[in-house]
C-alpha cells in the first residue's frame, strides 16, 4: 500500500520524529554501530545543514528522513558525501526510502556532489535493494571493522557516482 506524502527540508521542529525514527532503526541492530541515537544538537553538527529531508504524510507525521555528512574536510573531497536513511517502521515498504533517496541524488547533483557513499550491514537486505534500485553499487566490504553487540561485524561500501557530473 503507497502512502500519500510529501517531501520538504528537514527543520529542528523535526527533532523528535528524526531521532525516534533513528531510534527505531538501531534498535534493529542492522542499521548502524550505534546503539543509542544522538541528541538533537549532536544529530545537527553531525550533518551538514544542506541535503537533509523528511519525508511527511498528510497529517503532518514524519514518517522518514535522510541527511548526509561531510566525507573529509579536505577541499578535493568536497563532492563526495556519506548519507543516511531510516524510514519509521510503521511506514516500511511504502516507497518512502526510495522517495528520499530519489530527491537526495537530484539535490546533491544540482549541488555538484559527485559521489554518494554509505556503508551498510550485509545483513540489511531491504536496504541493500533499495541502494541497488537508485544506481548504487557495492566497492567493498570492510570485515570486522568494529564491534556491535560484542561480536565483529562486517560493513558494505556502497557508492554513487553521478553521470551527471563528470
């Protein structure tokens, strides 16, 4: 079942819906290394103020985000972005992670971002389709890189580079 909403920038009045939502997809234990999401002033300075959206339904609940960080401070790298998504799980397979990730690749390309990067557990596989599905690809895997839950676990390289910026 599609369900109807809109995509705008992501607002501090977002706080609550961002950071629940996060919550919801860490306590998974597919989503991230973290375990407890951020609070909202580190979730802020963690992201760079531009290319963060949310996706809201008609009655105003956000119901999913995406929001990208900074790869390096070095100049060279200034087109070349890591980004996150969580979609609320009451609102999963709905076609609102797609949405988010559609509009973030044509913001950050009318932006001259030439690269799109994540990692992701190789357990995730909704997310691994999803990525798939938008033109990312798999450029390596990082095994045992850190410590989650006491065990090792390994981390997928995704990447997107735009053929719109050459």
């Amino acid at each position: 079942m599609r369900m109807n909403y809109l995509l705008r920038p992501m607002v501090a009045a977002d706080a609550e819906a961002v950071l629940r939502i996060y919550q919801a997809g860490l306590d998974t234990g597919h989503a991230s290394f973290e375990t407890a999401a951020p609070t909202w002033a580190a979730f802020d300075a963690g992201r760079l103020p531009r290319h963060r959206l949310v996706a809201v339904t008609g009655t105003g609940t956000v119901s999913g985000w995406i929001a990208v960080s900074a790869v390096s401070a070095r100049p060279v790298y200034a087109g070349v972005v890591e980004h996150s998504v969580y979609v609320d799980p009451a609102a999963a397979g709905r076609g609102i992670g797609a949405a988010l990730l559609d509009a973030l690749i044509a913001d950050t390309e009318a932006a001259g971002v030439w690269t799109i990067q994540s990692g992701i557990f190789p357990e995730n596989g909704g997310s691994l389709r999803l990525h798939e599905r938008a033109g990312f690809r798999v450029v390596g895997r990082r095994e045992r890189i850190a410590r989650h839950h006491g065990s090792w676990r390994d981390v997928l390289l995704l990447e997107r580079r735009s053929p719109q910026i050459t």
